[in-house]
C-alpha cells in the first residue's frame, strides 16, 4: 500500500500471514501472487481471497510491519484516522502478530513506537506543532467489544 493511495481514499491493506499451524493441510491452501484459495479435499476450491500481500509463517511481525505497513505512519502523521483491525479464528496466531512474543514486537507495538518516533522528530523540527494521540485497544470476541486497555 503506497502512501498515496492512502490518501486518495484507498486505505485498505488487506494481508496474510500464514500461521506455523492453521489447520489445514499443505494440499488445503493453494497461494498465488495476491490470492489465497482454499481447496477442499475433492480439489473444489471453496473460497478465495485477493489481498496486498502474502507472509509465510518465518516472516517476523517486523518484516510485516515494514513492508505493509509503514505508509500509515506517514498518514497519521499528517492527521488521518488509521485502523489496524486483525481478523482470524481462534487460535490462528492474532495475538501473536498483534501484541508480539518473545523476541518478536507486535504490530501494534511496532506502529506505536514508529508514530512516536515521527512524531518526537517533527517537534524537534518546528516547535509549533502540538500533537494529540489517542490509542483504542479493542477486541470483538463473541459478538461483544472488550477494552482491553480498561478491562472492566
């Protein structure tokens, strides 16, 4: 995703990364350039997913960050509204990929510490810009909104 489409309107990065163990067999999921197909045993492909780009399980959450995405530092930099929402069944590695583990940062970690970084860049730059961050941390699980920042 290019900074300028962000800002054209296009702001959807749509990405996989395949998790070490998915379920699904090697023969199940078929990828392809920006395209995920789903097979089923009789050789029937029951979905199929067009997206930006496609990680395999060794790519580091860092490697996903820098190459996807980076283009939405510049935008919030520059005032726009930026959603990082991760989808997957249970157990397909969401946390993983968006809080981190051992040695490996999570995007939202990444993301933050980046936004921080361009942002303490930018003052020591101008003087004049005042900057206000908000942060929402929200899982949807169940049909119901958890703050995970202010667990009730």
């Amino acid at each position: 995703m290019s900074y300028e489409n962000i800002i054209k309107g296009i702001p959807i990065q749509c990405m996989v990364k395949i998790a070490r163990y998915s379920g699904y067999g090697r023969d199940d999921i078929r990828l392809s350039q920006n395209s995920v197909r789903l097979v089923e045993a009789d050789g029937r492909e029951s979905e199929k997913f067009t997206v930006n780009d496609i990680f395999g399980a060794d790519a580091t959450n860092s490697t996903v960050f820098h190459q996807s995405m980076a283009p939405y530092v510049s935008a919030l930099k520059d005032g726009m509204n930026v959603s990082l929402f991760h989808h997957g069944s249970s157990r397909s590695g969401k946390e993983a990929v968006m809080a981190g583990e051992e040695g490996d940062a999570g995007l939202v970690s990444l993301l933050l510490d980046q936004v921080f970084q361009v942002l303490e860049d930018e003052r020591f730059k101008s003087q004049q810009y005042t900057f206000n961050v908000k942060v929402r941390f929200m899982e949807l699980r169940d049909e119901e909104a958890h703050d995970l920042l202010h667990p009730q």
